[in-house]
C-alpha cells in the first residue's frame, strides 16, 4: 500500500499517511487536528536488476561518456 507525504500549513508538521490509492486525494487533517494540509510531491526510483528483454546494455568503461563513444 502507498505512503503519502503531507505538510500541515497551520503547524508546519510533515507526516506520512498510509492508504490504498483509490484513496490518494481524500482530504486529510495532520496529527495536531489541523484541516489544512496539503499533499507533497514525492520522487521515487524505481529500478530492478533483473534484466529482461526491454532492459538496455550500459555502457562500460571509462572515458569522457562512460566508454559509450569509444573515447
């Protein structure tokens, strides 16, 4: 289940709510009480090791690119 970055604007205090995401947009109030919150955008990376045949080769040694131009 997703975790969701808010800010309360009335105390400042960041927390972390845990909902299913059909539920990313509902309205929720911080810790303190306080209705004013607002969502935070958060990066994530998603990455995985396994390869596969959409993964692209990395380039592999040195130079001014990472070896990728034969420099």
């Amino acid at each position: 289940m997703p975790r969701y970055e808010y800010r309360c604007r009335a105390c400042g205090d960041t927390f972390e709510v845990q909902r299913p995401m059909r539920d990313a947009n509902v309205k929720t109030a911080c810790p303190a009480g306080h209705d004013d919150t607002v969502k935070l955008l958060s990066t994530i990376a998603v990455g995985g090791g396994g390869g596969g045949a959409a993964a692209q080769p990395r380039p592999s040694g040195g130079g001014c690119c990472g070896g990728a131009c034969g420099c």
